[in-house]
C-alpha cells in the first residue's frame, strides 16, 4: 500500500501497479476502486471493459500534474507527450482532493 501526498495534503492511498499482467488488467473487472491506482512509466490509458468512469491525472518525471482528464467507459485516451505516471481513480475524486494541474504529486509507501 502505498499513499498519494501533494505538498502536506494526503490525497489518498494508492495500488501501485506493477508487471505487465497488472498494469494490463488495471482496472478491469473492478466495481469501483478505494483510493487510486498508479501506473508508472505510462503515457495513456483506455475504460474498454471498464464498469465506471474515471479520473485520470498524467504527471511528468517531477511528478507535476500536467493534463487531469474525466474518462467514460469504453473510451481509450491519446497518449500524453511528456507523461511518465499516470493516476486513476473514482470519477469525482479529483474534486474532493482538490488536485489541479501543476500540482505535485508523490507516490510514497
């Protein structure tokens, strides 16, 4: 478990998505998900299989917030030039952490 911190807000704990099997998989087949899920070196995303929308924020190598993105299911997103992570999470999450774009955000265990 790991936990999503911006400045000295806690936004939220975290499931950083490891190997390929994981990071493919993500989110599909979930009913919803606590929290946030991380996918590290990644530039894009897609909803295909997915039961609910999305928020989708894309961070660059400083971990600054630099595109955030509300994703239907069934949808597949263009990849973000300069991504390196990726976050999702429930759609409306991002308003109750109050996370914007220039936002720094650390993935910390």
């Amino acid at each position: 478990m790991a936990w999503l911190v911006s400045g000295t807000r806690v936004l939220a704990s975290a499931e950083v998505l490891e190997g390929h099997r994981a990071r493919a998989r993500g989110l599909i087949g979930r009913s919803g998900v606590e929290g946030a899920v991380v996918l590290e070196r990644c530039a894009w995303i897609h909803t295909l299989g997915m039961g609910f929308a999305l928020d989708v924020a894309y961070l660059d190598h400083d971990g600054t917030v630099i595109k955030i993105a509300r994703m239907q299911k069934h949808r597949v997103a263009a990849p973000v030039i300069g991504s390196r992570t990726v976050i999702e999470a429930q759609a409306g999450s991002f308003t109750r952490w109050d996370l914007h774009i220039g936002d720094i955000v650390e993935v910390r265990d």
